[in-house]
C-alpha cells in the first residue's frame, strides 16, 4: 500500500472583480468549497495584490493512485464549471516514496 499525492497550481481569472475585496470574496469562497465538497486544501501563493488574478496551490492526496487520479479529475471539472471565465490547472502526482527518495537522494540536485 501507498501513500500518493497531488498538486495542482490553478490560475484564476476574475475578470468582473474590480477591487482586491471582490476577488477576495470570491477566492474565498472557491477555497472553502474546495475544501468542504472535494476534501482539498488550497491556498493563494501568487498575485495577491492583483484584482482580477490569483494562483492556488491545491492538494489532495490517497492511498490510492486511481482514487487520487479520480478525486483530482473532480476538482479539475468543478474548477472549470465554477470558473468559466478561465482556469487553467497544472497537475503533479507523486507518491511519498518518491519524494522520499529524492530527497535522501545526495546526487539529485536540489
């Protein structure tokens, strides 16, 4: 058995958002419902003085490869349906082990 992650980075495009508080509002409650529907975490790692941009990092993780893969498809169609007005996700899946692994790893470059 394993244990698996995935990241994905999400860029966001609030194109109605015409202050810091209204694409604060909205990213909020984007990150709430990620969390409360789809069981990820996500946090704002880029472009938050910008009004209408933001970059989430969101991640999930499982014992499972496939249930991971499944979950991550979840998040990646909400995101789509919830943010027509342009998302765009990079995904990264990996296990423990892995990571693990490179890190212990003294010829992997950091």
């Amino acid at each position: 058995m394993g244990a698996y992650y995935a990241l994905l980075l999400v860029d966001l495009h609030f194109p109605d958002a015409g202050s810091l508080k209204a694409k604060r509002r909205e990213l909020s409650s984007i990150k709430a419902q990620l969390h409360t529907r789809l069981g990820a975490v996500a946090a704002e790692c880029d472009h938050q003085d910008t009004w209408q941009r933001a970059t989430l990092a969101v991640a999930l993780c499982s014992g499972s490869l496939r249930t991971l893969g499944e979950a991550t498809d979840r998040v990646e169609r909400w995101l789509d349906a919830r943010c027509p007005q342009g998302v765009r996700v990079q995904r990264r899946v990996t296990s423990f082990e892995e990571t693990e692994d490179h890190m212990t790893d003294p010829t992997t470059p950091t």
